[in-house]
C-alpha cells in the first residue's frame, strides 16, 4: 500500500477526521513533516481541508542552522501559498529552568505554541482569526510516523512501562492527528524522492547523547537484520492493540458506570462485585475510576479484598482514595493548607505561619557560591523573583539536583525525618508553578550553577523567633 493510500485510510480510520476542518502542519523542515505537508496540501481538495497553515519552532539551539531550517520551512509555506506561523523559543533555557531534557522542553515549547493557533473551546472564529487562539485550527497535524512508533515501543519496553504494545504514539489524541503513522521512514522517503521534494537534516538527530538516537541508530539495525520488516509488523501489532485498547476501555466505562454511585463530591466504587471480574478489568475500571494514579499503585491496590473498617489508600489532585469494607471512596481532601500563598520577592520577605521562619530572596555574585540546607543557589540568568511560596500539599513533587526523575516531597519529608504536623506547613518556593526550593530540605535541578555562572539567585531560609537567624 502506498504512502497515500496509507495516509488516507489512517485519516479516516484512526484520526476521525472531518471534512471541512481547517489543518495546522507543524513542519521541521525535516524529511517526516515535509511529506505531511505536502500529502495534505496535495490532496487538500480531495480531503475536503478549508484551511491549511504550517507552524514552526526556532529551538535557538543550533545557530545558522535553525535559522536556515526556519528560512527553508517559509520558503516552502510561500510556494505552497499557505500562511506560515513562525515562532522562536529559548530551549536550552528552559531546559536548564525546569530541570528537563533538551527533548522534553522543546516538545512542551512546541505543543504550547501550537496551541495557541488551535481552536479552543468555545471559539469564535472570525475573519484574520480569533482573539483567543489567533489562527481557528480545527486540528493539529504532526508528522509521527511507524518508525517513530517502533522506537517509542522499545523506550517503552526498556523503561518498564505497562502494557507497552497498547501504548503506541496514538494516530489521534484531542485536536492532534498523525496522518503517518502507519508508513514507515523508508516509504517517507520514496515519497519525497518521487515528487522531487528536499528537506533538512537536523544535525542533533544523529547525536547519541538522545536516548531515541541510540535506539534509532544503534538498537534498530540490529533489530531489522532479523526482521526487515520490523515496523511494518509492529505497526500491524500497535492496530490490533488499538483496537484491543478502545474495546477495553469501553467495556471498562460501562462496567465504570454501573459500579459507581455519586453522592455530592463524593464517589463510591462497589469493588465487591469488581472482584468477581479477571483482573485485566478490574485494572482498567480503577484506572479510569482514580486516573492520577500511577500504574504501581494501581497494581497495590489488587487484589481487591473486603476492608476492616475504613483506611486511607492514597492521595493527588486534591483528592482522596480510601477503602472501606466493600467500597473504595474518592472524596475531596478535607485537610486543605492552612495557609495562603505569598509572593516572595527581593522588596518583600515571607513569614512562614505556623513555623515563625522568615524567606528571603537576593541576587549576588559568583564568588558567594556556597550551598548549605538553608541557602540555596541559582543561575540568575535562568531563575529570578519573584516567586510564589505555598504550603506543602500532598501530591507535591519534585525534580532533585542532580537527577533526572521526580520524587514526591512525602519521601523527602520521611526521609529527612519531617514530623507529620509540621509538613502541612513546609514552605515551598515555586516558579511557574513548578517547585524549587522544599526549604531548608532540598532544591530542583533546575538552573544550576555553572563555571559560566555570572550573577546568582540566593534564597535563604531564616529559622528560629520571628524568622532570625540561629546558629
């Protein structure tokens, strides 16, 4: 089957898409989005598409070369005569202030510049766009493909993640949808080669410092030598899972339906009839029941047994599970902080209530580097007031210095021998709404400081009466 008939039939098949829906491609410039564009472009009548825009994303990370890439991905909107929508980001910077991969902050730089031209909800569109979302979108087009898919299968595999050949990179997930995603990077080529089209090399993908560059050109050959056919027979593998997935998890919504009873905020699951089903279903009705909880705990929670009286199970997004007998309760959390949050910043100090600890932030200079539990240091260059301090709440994670995963603060405060009625207290210090500093405790590996390191965000956390320092 060609790149198009594959193309066309996932359209239909798996994207659910619409006839008269307008398209945003976003294009790298690269050999993937180049063919999406022009597929779409090509049979845009045939489709039935009023509206085709491109976006693209300057990383600011490769110099001339991004630039060029830019340059090339607007030339090419200007032939097309479609509208193009440039947009330009600091992703190293980003990655450095949030504590995340190079990878992970450009994907979320990207998908929030796309959505901002995508429809929202409630919509108006009007002529030259909407005041809210600015374009009027109706779908985001990404050019993922089965190669891709393949990839994310062994990531998925290697990283122990459940379930992994139902967990492909799905051909649609709310306004988003991957035309490609059952052709492979050897047919995305042909494709190109037939219509004569160019497209760029992005240099970083041959970088083995990225995981899926190892796997891409390390593990995948490897791979191909006993199957030469590899994605296309894992792509068939990902359409049964799909279609295994969907089948399941309706079944599961259904089942969902009949075994919960509302009553205000409060949701009760009957898990004593639950448990008379296999446990592929009662996993799946708890996780649409409790979906904040991870696959581990979801696992702790079979099998499902009367309980001796009511105990607390778990706890996130402000909610809390608990068993009790044969019922497992979701309730809002009564134990809200107790108190608001401040503002912290170099003209204001926050008093912390409860404790009677004062935080204080400043700028200094390099040569005043000197780490310690209650100042803690940051690359002004990435970080800076003002901040916002709030009491701990449960759920509260963080990514610790010097490491690459999250830790729930609940393990630091066991850790650190914390005494549970002083944690509902515990100030944290966030920036855009992410935390920074668990004071006098432990500070994320965001913006760190390096040789290069000129001007320092200090915070400090002063304990004893009235927020003084003590010895």
């Amino acid at each position: 089957m060609s790149l198009i008939r594959k193309a066309e039939d996932s359209l239909k098949r798996e994207c659910g898409f619409k006839r008269g829906a307008s398209v945003l491609v976003a294009c790298s410039g690269g050999a993937d989005s180049v063919a999406l564009l022009h597929f779409l472009h090509s049979r845009r009548k045939r489709l039935g598409i009023t509206d085709l825009g491109v976006y693209h994303l300057n990383h600011g990370l490769r110099g001339a070369e991004a630039d060029a890439d830019e340059a090339f991905v607007a030339d090419l909107a200007r032939t097309l005569d479609i509208p193009f929508h440039p947009d330009r980001a600091d992703v190293a910077a980003y990655a450095a202030q949030h504590g995340i991969s190079l990878e992970m902050a450009g994907r979320k730089l990207r998908y929030a510049g796309l959505n901002r031209l995508l429809e929202s909800e409630g919509c108006v569109p009007k002529k030259g766009g909407c005041y809210r979302c600015y374009g009027c979108y109706g779908y985001g087009a990404l050019g993922h493909t089965a190669s891709d898919n393949a990839e994310w299968i062994l990531i998925s595999l290697i990283r122990g993640r459940a379930e992994p050949f139902l967990w492909g990179i799905p051909a649609k997930r709310g306004p988003y949808i991957r035309p490609l995603i059952r052709c492979t990077r050897a047919e995305i080529l042909d494709y190109l080669k037939t219509h004569h089209l160019s497209f760029r090399e992005d240099s970083s993908n041959a970088s083995l410092s990225f995981d899926r560059n190892r796997i891409r050109h390390r593990i995948m050959p490897l791979l191909k030598e006993l199957n030469p056919s590899l994605e296309e027979t894992l792509s068939r593998t990902l359409e049964v899972g799909d279609l295994l997935n969907s089948s399941l998890d309706s079944q599961a919504a259904e089942l969902l339906e009949r075994l919960v009873t509302s009553k205000g905020r409060t949701s009760e699951l009957d898990t004593s009839e639950l448990s008379g089903y296999n446990l592929v279903t009662q996993l799946r009705v708890l996780r649409l029941f409790v979906p904040w909880l991870g696959a581990k705990d979801l696992l702790g929670l079979l099998p499902l047994e009367v309980a001796k009286g009511t105990r607390e199970m778990a706890r996130g997004k402000g909610k809390k599970l608990c068993a009790s007998y044969d019922r497992l309760v979701l309730e809002d959390c009564k134990d809200q902080p107790l108190w608001e949050p401040c503002v912290l910043s170099e003209a204001k100090d926050v008093l912390v209530p409860g404790l009677g600890w004062r935080l204080r932030v400043y700028e200094g200079k390099r040569d005043e580097f000197a780490p310690r539990d209650d100042v803690v240091f940051f690359d002004a260059s990435f970080i800076k007031p003002p901040f916002v301090v709030r009491p701990w709440r449960e759920g509260d994670r963080i990514v610790p210095f010097g490491r690459r995963g999250e830790v729930k603060l609940k393990r630091v405060f066991s850790d650190r021998k914390v005494p549970r009625r002083m944690r509902r207290y515990w100030p944290l210090v966030c920036k855009d709404d992410e935390v920074v500093w668990a004071a006098g405790l432990i500070r994320s590996a965001g913006a760190p400081v390096t040789s290069s390191t000129r001007k320092l965000t200090i915070l400090t956390l002063l304990r004893g009466e009235d927020g003084k320092q003590t010895a």
